[in-house]
C-alpha cells in the first residue's frame, strides 16, 4: 500500500486516522503492520465499502475536506473493490 509521504506524516501526528483504497487484490490484513517511511503503522479494520457510503466524517478522517472532494480523489484512482481501512501510528 502506497502512502505519500505527506499523508504519512498526518497519520503519524494522528489527524489522518482513516485511509480508503482500491485493488485488485488486498496487500494488508486487519491487524496487520505496515513499514513506511515514518516508522511502522498499526493497520486497524479492513472494511469493504461502496463510495457513496462515504460521509463528510470519514472523508475527513482520511485528510479530505468532505465525501465530495473524497469522491474526486477516487475518481482519479484505478478501479477496483473499495475498502475502509482504519490506521494508526505504532512507532519506529
């Protein structure tokens, strides 16, 4: 899973606590871990998501300003199942 060093440094300080992806095949497991440039993140739960179930709340957990900027992102994004996948920072 791909994570821009921006968004990484988010999640590290705690204001990004929510990330969205789409795939053809899952690469991560709920539970899971995930070595990043910023140290080691805590992956949380994996849920599987259609995109107009994203709201203003979750959108902005994942760094966006509401689920109308989401929905834009993910329109620039290559098509595949959409998940909801909760992430913390664990350390270094």
């Amino acid at each position: 899973m791909l994570i821009k060093l921006e968004v990484l440094e988010k999640i590290k300080s705690g204001e990004i606590t929510l990330q969205f992806r789409r795939w053809r095949r899952r690469t991560i497991r709920a539970g899971g871990t995930l070595k990043t440039k910023v140290g080691v993140l805590q992956i949380g739960s994996i849920t599987p998501i259609r995109p107009d179930d994203v709201g203003d709340a979750d959108a902005r957990r994942a760094g966006f300003r509401d689920s109308a900027e989401f929905l834009q992102w993910l329109d620039t994004m290559k098509p595949g199942e959409l998940d909801r996948i909760e992430v913390g920072y664990k350390g270094e």
